[in-house]
C-alpha cells in the first residue's frame, strides 16, 4: 500500500494539474542573493538562469508516427531553466512555472 501511494505521488498524481504532453510543472525556487555588504540583489537583476523544482510532469512528446518520447526529467528533480522560460501560473494559490521539457537545461545535482 504504501509503496503504490509513494509511486504515485513521485509521478505527480496527486497534483490537481497534471501537464500534458512534453510540459513540466516547475516549483521556482527563490533566486534573490545577498552581496558581502548585506545588499539583496533580486532574481530580476541577476543574469543567471532560475533554479526550480519539477512538481509535475506530462506523459511525453510523441513523434509523427506516434510513438512516445520519454521525459528527462521526473517529479523532485531540480532543474536550471532561463529567466523568461515558461508561463507563470497559479494552482492552490501558490506560483508556479509551466514549461516544455527542451525549455529546461539542465538537472541540478544540488
């Protein structure tokens, strides 16, 4: 019982948004710094790219011939992505990043 429910939570069923397709919901993660004098510089000010968290992700791409692409990444993975990437959305009150897979670069190994 339990390992089903661990299961279904690491893919996201318990998500009211399930993403469709190569789409990934994205948890932003908070990306202000502070400098060595104390100054908060804002994520808008830096030109890095955003950190996030993958809550959700979709079944995968399917090719003209309709077999099925498998997604990279999967639910808890932390992944890089660029500052204007993705749509911003809101689920539960809480914000959230919705992207497609290729928009992501990376997985962080943080």
């Amino acid at each position: 019982m339990f390992g089903s429910y661990m299961s279904r939570i690491l893919i996201g069923e318990f998500m009211k948004f399930k993403p469709l397709h190569d789409r990934v919901l994205i948890e932003v993660l908070d990306g202000s710094e502070k400098t060595a004098g104390g100054i908060i510089i804002p994520d808008t000010a830096q030109e890095k790219p955003q950190e996030g968290k993958v809550v959700a992700v979709g079944g995968g791409a399917k090719t003209e011939d309709g077999k099925l692409i498998p997604m990279d990444v999967k639910v808890g993975d932390k992944v890089l992505f660029g500052k204007w990437s993705g749509t911003e959305v809101k689920i539960d009150g809480k914000e959230y990043s919705i992207m497609k897979e290729s928009d992501i670069m990376g997985i962080s190994g943080k």
